[in-house]
C-alpha cells in the first residue's frame, strides 16, 4: 500500500496503535504457567472489543488469532495448550485488520525475564537490527539498503541473518509486494518510495539459518535447532525518518 492522504495515515496509525497495545499486552501476560491459547484468546477478546478481525485468520484460516511460536518454532506457531517455562525463547506476533487497514508487529523474549548471556545477546541484536533497518527505509533509496544494514549488524555481533524469512508490503492486506530481504541482495534495487508501508522483521540465529515446515502445516523451525529471534515493526516511508505505525 502508499498513503496517499491523511485519512489513510490516521487508519493506519489506529491500527498499528491497536496492534501494539495487544503485543505489549500479551509480552506482559506471558510469564511461566501461561499458555499460547490464554494469550491468544486474551489477543482475539482486544480485537473483538476494538471491531478488528485477526490477519492471519481473515488471509489464510489460522487456527489462532496470533501467532506465538515457543522454544524451538520461530515463526507461525499455534497457540496450544502448552505452558510457558521459564527461560523459554518465545516469539509473538500480532496482525490485524482495523476498517480495512492491515498492520503488523512481533517481538522475542525469554520468559521468566532472565535469559542467559546467548539470548539476551541475540535478543538485542535483533532489536538493534531491526532498527538500523527501519532507518535506511527513506524514500529514493533501494530497498537493499535494509537489508545490507540488517545484515551489517548481524554479522558484526556474531549472528546469522535468516534469508528465506522477510519483511513485505503490508496496509491493504497482510503480505502485499515488495519483499523486504534481510539480508544485502544486489539485484533488489527497487527504489523505496514515500507512502509506501512495509514491515521490516528480522529473524537473527546463531545457527545456519535454514528452515523446515512443521507437520501441521504452519509452524517453522529452524533445521539445525539453533535459537532465533525475530523482531518486527509495520512503518511507512519518508524521505526522512520513517513513521512506525505499530511502535
């Protein structure tokens, strides 16, 4: 999508501040003993008070409103009826339509708050990443530039960007065009334009990266087990600094 007025700036941002106030909330929520079904229903019972619909249930029929993907899933995790454990590595993410106006945002975390040194170090670089790369999105730009800067801070801290899992277009619907690489690729040299909003998402690892599909047909893993983080904010593009809908 490209804002092209300022009434669909202002839906964008009543959406990206809904989905913000779900995923703090549900970060909050989520200490051990808890389970993803009790933080996805507290996630559907906000977007039901607010009259959003769930993304990932309005695209493609998932079985959750959100998805929360816990120690050893990355991604596209079913909430289940598992409880938290402290020291878990758990990622949520939260997307929404609001009145026609698709955004989207995730974040990591270690349950219980006390990581160890390894992921909290990863847990940071993740973060840190994901802002380094929200901040080369200016319009005139190739969309590369996010990625090579992505990329830049993962390798500095020691970590491996995941290639095959990208940021997207997004405000209309869920996954919209341009693919957002991670990582630096020479031939994407599409030029970013103002208006244009996209998520920029990271998913940094300590391992090689590569990924496998569950057998329920959702959840992503990584193949060789290693920890990942992932963190993910929906923004829109300026010849300045960007506007992040969903911080």
């Amino acid at each position: 999508m490209t804002v092209e007025d300022e009434r669909q700036l202002a839906g964008l941002k009543r959406s990206g501040a809904l989905v913000r106030d779900i995923l703090r909330a549900m970060l909050n929520e989520a200490r051990p003993g808890v389970t993803g079904i009790e933080l996805d229903r507290m996630a559907q019972e906000m977007m039901d008070r607010a009259g959003a619909r769930s993304a990932p249930r309005a695209a493609y029929n998932f079985p959750g409103a959100t998805c929360i993907s816990i120690e050893g899933v990355v991604a596209h995790g079913i909430p289940d009826e598992r409880p938290l454990r402290e020291g878990d590595l758990i990622n949520i993410d939260v997307s929404l339509d609001l009145d026609g106006y698709w955004t989207d945002s995730g974040a990591s975390m270690v349950v219980g708050g006390k990581g160890t040194p390894e992921q909290n170090k990863l847990l940071e670089t993740t973060k840190r990443a994901m802002t380094k790369g929200i901040y080369a999105a200016k319009a005139g730009q190739p969309i590369n530039a996010i990625g090579k800067r992505v990329e830049a801070e993962a390798n500095a801290a020691g970590f491996r960007v995941c290639n095959t899992l990208t940021g997207h277009g997004v405000g209309s619907h869920i996954h919209e065009e341009p693919t957002v690489w991670n990582h630096y690729v020479r031939s994407a040299r599409q030029k970013l334009h103002e208006g244009l909003v996209i998520t920029v998402e990271p998913f940094l690892t300590t391992g090689n990266g590569k990924i496998v599909e569950a057998d329920d047909g959702w959840s992503l893993y990584p193949a060789d087990m290693a920890p990942m983080a992932q963190f993910e904010h929906t923004i829109v593009v300026t010849r300045g600094t960007p506007i992040i809908l969903t911080a």
